[in-house]
C-alpha cells in the first residue's frame, strides 16, 4: 500500500487541504462558544497565546513526523524507528474517531438550519428553536446520521479532488459571508459593549480564571488547527521535499484564526442585541444568534440558506479528514478496502454520537479538549523533540525557502509545549473531577 501512497499535485492541494480540514465547526461554532464560556476577552488573549507559543510549534511537529514518514499516523512512529510511540498514534486516531462521533451531530444542526432558513422555520423564535426544537432529540439523531452518510459517501469514493475543489469555493466564501455580517454587527445596538467583552481583556480575571481558561484554550488551539488527531500528519505524508514546511504552517495558522477572530465579530455584537448572556448560550450560542441575525435581516431566508450552505461546506471538509484518519490506519494495516473501511468506521462512529444528540454532548466534547487532545499532541512533541531531533531540525529545513529558526523551534518543541501541555492536562483532569463530582472544587491555580 505504501508503494502507491497519493501525494499531492501541486503545493496548493497541500494548502487548501489542510486549511479544508482547519476551518470548520471549530471557528463559527466551537470558536465563539468556548470565548464565551470562558469570559470573552480573557479568553481571546490566551487563546492567541497558545496559538503562537503551542499550537504553531506543534503543528510543525505534526508535519515533520507526517512528511519524513511518508506514512499513517500511527505507522509513522514506526516507520522512524519508535516502535513504542505507536501508542500516541493510536490515541490520536482514537480522538478522531471520539471527536467526529459529536462533531457529525453539530453538523446534523446545520443541515437543519439549512432547512429551518429555507422554509424560515426558525425565524419567529430564533433563540428557543435552538435549545427546544433542533439541539437533542430523535430529529437530531436523523440529521447526524444525514451529516455521516454525506462523509462515509465521499470518504469512500477518496477524497483528493472533492476537498481540493470544495475548499476553494468555502474558504473565501465564508470569509466573504462572514466579513458582511460582521460589518452589518456593527449597526446593531450594544456594539460597543460586545467589542468591549470581546476585546478589552481585564488582566485580573484572567489570573482568576486561568484554572479554567488554559485547558479550554489549549483544547481549543488543537482542535481548530486540526491537531492532536493525525489530520495533519496524514495530510503531511502525501507531501514531497520541496514545500516549505513553516510557510504552510504559518499559512493555515493565519488564516484559521482569522476565520475564528472574525466569527466573534459576528457573534457577539448579535448576542449582545438579543440580550443574551455570551456565558449562557453553551454549544448553542453560533446558532441562536446566526438564526437571530437572519430572522430580521432583509432577504434572511436568502442569506441563511447560503450562509448555512457554507458552513455546511466547511464542517464536511473538516468531517472527512476526521474519518479519513482512521479509514487510513484500517486501510493500510487490515485487508479491508477503503469502502469497508469508511462503511464500518463511519457506522460505529455515529453510533457513538447518538448520546450528543441527547444532550451529552458537553461530556463528549470536554474529553476529547481536556484528554485525548492534549495528551496525543504530547506524545507527537515528545517523540519529535527528543527523539526524532536533529532528523526534525533537518527535515523542517528541508525544502523550507526562508531561514528557519529551527534550533528555536525544536526546544520550543522540547520544553515549553509540553510544560503548557503537562498543565493542561494536570488541569483538565482536575476540571473533569470536578464535572463528574469527585472534586467538590479546583485546587490547582484556584
Ligand atoms: N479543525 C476542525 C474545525 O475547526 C476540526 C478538525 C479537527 C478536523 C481535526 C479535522 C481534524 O472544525
């Protein structure tokens, strides 16, 4: 299998796979749920922080094994030689699997409201449709089994040409669609204040909340730049010698966080003009304010449709690249062809997603951000910095056509990833105590 292992036509297929499989339900929904949880602001620079100082450098971690492997995930490790951190590919691919089961419900909702604005089902009650009629419940198991058959469909038939062809139509139409609403944010009512939320961090409340704030913010660093679940070292293994490996990088960080910068601007400014409590929304907060935006706007239904179209676009191409981790680990280690593989996979991952389609979904979604997510990007760093090493420093080099600070980077890679990875984990273990009980209250960094 490996002898005829795909690689990418051109440097751009790269590109726009890996931004394809970034920019998805992590920004617009993920993005400005997880601020506002978390106190806005106070969030956002965290947030930003981690991207630079963690979620770059391990993203360039992922590239490296990727590319200097030529293999799946979980035979990447023993492809170089490291037999035993086999077991870090496996919880990788386990958190894809993990995250796609609750991710293809959140993409159930949007078809629905691909629906709901078409027929303007939701536009006389925006901010209870939501919570009363779409969130949980046997219509939402029916959409998610929509969402994963759409998957398995294409995953099944390979995936090259579809995710090249469809993320150049979603990513500058939902950077368009979005840039207008975010302009149309500004006439509404409370502006000031959203921005104010959103912008304006207040220092103390960030030392308060650190406890909470950090592990949500690395959780949410990995999962919008697809780390942490062997998207991007897959994707990286069809690459050849002379794409620059920090360019890309830097490319698909710049631009994903931009989606996500930009999907606040849109939101919060609608939350605030409804009078809704950014903190209270939860994992409905993107959905009751974009059906509040469309139900007043004029040509709503029009605009919905599109906008929930799109979105619908970006989800699928994040969706695939979850599947396609593990129908790629199944294909090339069992007999099983790639329809199997996407058949059986894509089966046993929706029936794991029908208890978020109930009303688990939190659960579901704390374990792979506090767990399966930091822990596997710990594995990939420690096995790259410490192992791999110099080999690492040479192939980040390799085909790279600025000068890289690759020494920077492979100790930024040896030490300060896995000491704020380490802290997160010690802190999302804590915060999951808590959730299940057994913790009465944080200890750590209270
Ligand atoms: N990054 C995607 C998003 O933000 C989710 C994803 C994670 C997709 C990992 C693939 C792999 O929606």
């Amino acid at each position: 299998m490996t002898s005829d292992r795909a690689s990418w036509a051109s440097r751009v297929g790269f590109v726009f796979a890996a931004v394809g499989s970034a920019v998805g339900l992590g920004n617009v929904w993920q993005f400005p749920f997880q601020t506002g949880q978390n106190g806005g602001a106070a969030f956002l620079v965290v947030y930003l922080g981690v991207v630079l100082a963690i979620g770059f450098p391990a993203m360039l971690t992922e590239f490296v094994l990727g590319r200097r492997s030529q293999r799946n995930p979980v035979d990447a490790f023993a492809a170089l030689g490291g037999g035993r951190w086999r077991v870090a590919g496996g919880i990788a691919a386990l958190a894809a699997f993990w995250i796609l089961s609750f991710y293809s419900v959140v993409g159930g909702w949007v078809i629905r409201y691909v629906v709901g604005s078409a027929t303007g089902a939701y536009f006389d009650a925006p901010t209870t449709y939501f919570s009363e009629v779409a969130a949980t419940g046997p219509d939402a198991v029916a959409f998610h089994l929509v969402f994963m058959a759409v998957v398995v469909a294409i995953v099944a038939g390979g995936v090259e040409d579809g995710i090249e062809r469809s993320t150049k139509l979603m990513v500058p139409s939902i950077v368009v669609l979005l840039v207008a609403l975010a302009v149309w944010a500004t006439t509404l009512e409370g502006v000031d204040a959203a921005y104010a939320y959103y912008l304006s961090p207040d220092l103390a409340t960030v030392r308060a909340n650190l406890a909470s704030i950090l592990p949500s913010a690395v959780g949410q660093a990995f999962f919008t730049l697809s780390l942490g679940m062997g998207a991007m070292i897959t994707y990286a293994s069809y690459l050849g010698e002379d794409d620059s490996l920090p360019v890309d990088g830097g490319v698909i960080v710049v631009l994903n966080t931009l989606v996500g910068l930009l999907a606040g601007f849109v939101i919060f400014p609608i939350l605030f003009a409804l009078g809704v409590d950014p903190g209270s929304g939860g994992a409905g907060t993107a959905f009751v304010t974009l059906g509040g935006a469309f139900a007043q706007l004029p040509a709503g239904r029009l605009l919905g449709t599109v906008f929930f179209v799109v979105l619908l676009l970006a989800a699928v191409s994040s969706a695939i690249s979850l599947l396609e981790v593990t129908v790629s680990v199944a294909v090339e280690n069992t007999a099983w062809s790639r329809r199997r593989a996407a058949g059986t996979l894509g089966g046993a991952c929706a029936v794991l997603g029908v208890p978020s389609a109930f009303g688990h979904l939190a659960w579901f979604n704390a374990v792979a951000y506090e767990l399966l997510l930091p822990l596997s990007v710990l594995g990939v760093t420690l096995y790259v910095g410490w192992v791999l090493a110099d080999d690492a420093t040479a192939e980040l080099e390799r085909g790279a056509s600025v000068a890289t600070p690759s020494t920077a980077w492979l100790w930024f890679v040896r030490l300060v990833v896995p000491v704020g990875i380490g802290l997160t984990l010690v802190l999302g273990v804590q915060s999951l105590l808590v959730r299940a009980g057994v913790l009465t209250e944080a200890v750590l960094l209270a």
